[in-house]
C-alpha cells in the first residue's frame, strides 16, 4: 500500500498534489474517471502524453548493516533528518547517509512532508563481526610516534578532517560506483588492526594490493578537496567530493595527477600506487566516508572473485 499512495501523490491523486502544471488539472480529472474504470495502463499513457513524470520517492530499507551507505529519495521538497542532523535532498528528492561501523541498532529518520507532518521511520542495523589483523613491518615511529610526531600527525588529521566536513550540491554519489584500481583485497574494513603488535584503531578503509605506480581512477565524479604528497601516516593522500557529504579518500599514493579544486569525472586517473607513509608494502587504501562517518568500499561495489582475499 506504500507504493500506491506514493504512486497517487506522484500522479496528482493526492489531496496535496500540485496542480499548477500545465495539464495536470485536466489529466487529474481524466485520471479520477480512468481510476473508476480500473484501466491504470490507461492512465499512465495519459500521464505520459501530457508531459508529466511522475516522481517517484524511494523509500528507505528496513534494515541496514555496520558500515553501509544508504541512498533513497523523498518527493521533492520534502525535508529529512536522520537523529538531530537535516540532511541536504537535492531536486529530484534525493538523499543519503552513513552507517557507522559501531552503530546502535537502530537509526532514527523524520521526513517533513509537502503537507507539514511528520512521519518517523525506524533503521534496523545489522551488527558485523570484525576480524584482527595483524600489520607487522610497519616503520616504528609510525606506531609509537615522538611528540613532536604526535602533534603534526594530529594537525594533519584535523586538515583531512576538515575537507570531509563539506556539504555541496554534487551528485557523485549517486552514480554506480566502479573500483579504483584492480587487485586483491589485502585489508577490509573495520577490521582491528595490530600495527607490530601494538593495538591500533579500526581500519577506516579497504586496501587493494597492486603493484607501485598502478594508475588509480576515480571510483565516481567529484571534486578534489584535499591533496598532500606527504603526510606522515598515510602518504601521498588525496581526498575526493561526491556530493551530500559523500567523500572518497585514497591514501599511501606515490603519485598525485590532480590539484585541489579540480573536477574529476568517473574513471579518470587521479594518482597512482604507492607505499608513502605507515604502510609495509605496496597498495591502494580506498576509504569511504558521510563527513566523519566511515564506511565500507564493500558495501558500495562488491568485490569480483577475482579481487576477494
């Protein structure tokens, strides 16, 4: 019944629906007495012919796991929150968020809709299981860094943090995302990592092993909003914007091929592999985030077989 009443809103069947566009007063009558007579491909056809597309909201899953980035849509102009935070919807009515990997079990969304109320929908969250894994050969002032270390480490951080913290109108994130580069998955993400045995943070990213100088791509269009050849934990870093807080992040580069600022379409090379910063080996970290939300690459483009650890 979710699909119907959405498909009447869209439709101009709803006591709310527009009818200042051209032709949906008299469609809507046409479509009132084609309802009567039960012929919905009727119905649609005149709809069509009028020139009128229907918008049709997506609506939210009822559950969703640890680490996912969830997209769905409104009609347009409604307005959504997820907890406290507004989120931006775009023209077509589009939305999105992520998952934390330690994320309650369950997420509250309110959507505003055309009409004023108010309608509250409940995310049940998947808990994940997440492995060790043990990174040994690492440089050891990477693990156990001096002050002075410590402190550039944490001013970098909070530059890459920074960057991710933008909210634009770019659409990125809604296209179907592609690998960066193609090789086996040598690190998943959320995984506990113990750098030379030392406890360290969960992994923020998924690493792809391949060898040095292996051209990255763009994994979606966006812009460039952070660019650093040389920060002390990661490397050659570089940060892409794919719209609504949706960011790219690829780290341990050993080449940069753009500047901050530069527009980046889907699949175009923007660096290549390295092993810069904390890292033992040569590879690709590919992160993805929602601002300061991490999450899993393997939720967005699985893996082929061919790439699985």
């Amino acid at each position: 019944m979710k699909g119907y009443a959405v498909c009447r809103r869209a439709a101009g069947l709803g006591t709310h629906a527009p009818s200042a566009e051209p032709g949906v007063a008299a469609v809507t009558k046409q479509l009132a007495h084609g309802r009567q007579r039960g012929s919905w491909a009727l119905l649609a056809a005149m709809v069509l012919s009028a020139g009128i597309v229907p918008a049709l909201a997506t609506p939210l899953p009822d559950r969703a796991t640890q680490g996912q980035l969830v997209v769905a849509s409104v009609q347009p102009g409604e307005q959504v929150w997820v907890g406290n935070r507004a989120l931006r919807v775009d023209a077509d009515g589009r939305y999105v968020f992520g998952i934390a990997r330690d994320a309650a079990s369950a997420i509250t969304v309110r959507i505003r809709h055309v009409d004023g109320h108010t309608s509250t929908h409940r995310l049940r969250v998947t808990p994940r299981d997440w492995p060790i894994e043990r990174v040994d050969g690492v440089p050891p002032r990477t693990v156990d860094p001096p002050p002075d270390i410590a402190a550039r480490i944490a001013r970098e951080q909070s530059r890459v943090a920074e960057a991710r913290s933008l909210d634009s109108a770019l659409d990125g994130f809604g296209q179907s995302f592609i690998w960066p580069v193609s090789g086996r998955i040598s690190g998943r993400f959320g995984s506990e990592r113990r750098y030379n045995g030392k406890h360290g943070s969960p992994h923020s990213g998924m690493d792809i092993a391949a060898p040095a100088g292996t051209p990255v791509r763009a994994p979606a269009s966006g812009r460039v909003i952070f660019a650093d050849r040389d920060l002390y934990l990661t490397g050659g870093t570089l940060v892409i914007d794919h719209g609504h807080g949706v960011s790219s992040v690829f780290l341990h580069l050993s080449r940069l091929d753009v500047a901050v600022g530069d527009r980046i379409d889907q699949g175009q090379v923007i660096a290549a592999v390295g092993a810069t910063g904390r890292a033992s080996g040569p590879h690709l970290h590919w992160g993805m985030n929602w601002f300061d939300t991490r999450l899993d690459p393997l939720l967005v483009v699985p893996a082929p077989a061919t790439h699985r650890p």
